[in-house]
C-alpha cells in the first residue's frame, strides 16, 4: 500500500473514531439531561394565573373530540377556551361547539376568520385570537394535542420567574391510535396504543392484540 493510501486511511480512521466519540457524549449528555427532567416532581408551585387557551381549528381530524374534552377538564383556576376557523361551519368548529355544551361552566368562545389575509391561514387565525384574549397569559395549542388535567399547572410554573416569557414543552407524537381489545378484559379495560405505521397492517394488529391478551 503506498503511503498516501495508507496516510487517507489513518484519517479517515481519526475522523471516524472522533465521529463516535462525539456521538457518544452528546448522547450522554442527553441522556443525563433525560434523567434530570424525568426526576423533578411537576408540583414545583402554585402560580395559577387566569389563562386563555388559543385554538385554531381546521377540520374535524381523528381524535379532534378527545383532543378538545381534555381541555374543558383541566384544573385551573380560571381559564377560557377560544377557537377560530375560517367559518362558523367548520367541521372542528361544530365539534367544539357539542364537546363545549357538555362543560357549561367553562368559557367558551367561537370565531370565524373568514378567508386569511396571509398565506398562512393558521397564523392568521392566531393572531385573530391573540385579540380576542381577555387574559394576559395566553397559550397556543394545536388541535391534535390532548393534555392532561394538570397541564396548565406544570407549564406556568417557569412563568412564576419575572424573568421568563415564554415556555414551551415536549410532547408524544402518536402516528396512530388504535384500540386493542383483548378477550381477558372487559369493555371498560380496552386499551388505547398508539401504534407506528408498519403495525398498521390488519394482521399485525391482529397478532398484537394477541400479544397484549397474553401480557395482560
């Protein structure tokens, strides 16, 4: 092997080997920061201020009413749901419109943009809702997102410091959700999975279901 082949190769092998080792402390980092995360409790506070919630609707998606019967049970204080489509019309619109006349008790308020005036649709809705707004602390949420009843709880905390604004959150992306009932468990212990594309094939999720009937 003559020596330019042989010095490439030592390189390309440094190169490498760096590659990994960088790799490899980033991914220790993040795991260590994971950790971190998961360990802090989430009651860290009582910062309860009044909050509107912010919903731009397009369409009655799948799982669009779940999604929406999450927010009229949060517990908070005092909060209001605001929700916008292009029309009063809207599929999601009508939606809101039924979950929100189960939960009389929590405000609730219905706008229609009309055609957007930016090529965004979505942004013009928000900011037709940012308006709207009757509380100071204000928070954005997509129309696919469920919560949990503590979810104002644990994201306004930070806002408690004067000298945070802005606070955000990581969330779990469900490609699919489909129902596995096992024949050990009754109607009322069906099982919600949420489940990658490639288990989206009938016998896959046949033999799945069989799966959980033997773990379960």
């Amino acid at each position: 092997m003559s020596p330019t082949l042989l010095l490439i190769g030592r390189v390309a092998f440094a190169v490498g080997c760096f590659g990994i080792l960088t790799s490899g402390v980033s991914f220790l980092l993040a795991l260590i920061g994971g950790l971190r995360f998961r360990s802090k409790p989430n009651d860290q506070g009582s910062y309860a201020p009044p909050v509107s919630i912010l919903k731009p609707l397009h369409g009655k998606e799948m799982g669009l009413e779940e999604n929406l019967e999450s927010l009229f049970t949060l517990n908070h204080p005092e909060f209001e749901l605001i929700f916008c489509a292009r029309s009063l019309t809207d599929p999601g619109i009508l939606c809101a419109q039924e979950v929100a006349r189960r939960f009389p008790s929590i405000p609730a308020r219905f706008f229609a943009s009309g055609e957007p005036l930016w090529q965004n649709p979505k942004t013009f809705s928000m900011s037709l809702l940012v308006e709207a707004a009757k509380h100071e602390v204000i928070l954005f949420s997509d129309s696919d997102v469920r919560v949990s009843p503590t979810y104002l709880h644990d994201i306004l905390q930070p806002l408690a410091d004067p000298h945070v604004g802005l606070v955000t959150c990581t969330f779990l992306n469900c490609f699919e959700r489909v129902a596995l009932a096992s024949p050990n468990l009754s109607p009322s212990k069906t099982l919600n999975i949420a489940l990658p594309p490639f288990l989206r094939n009938p016998p896959i999720r046949a033999a799945a279901a069989r799966v959980m009937s033997i773990c379960l």
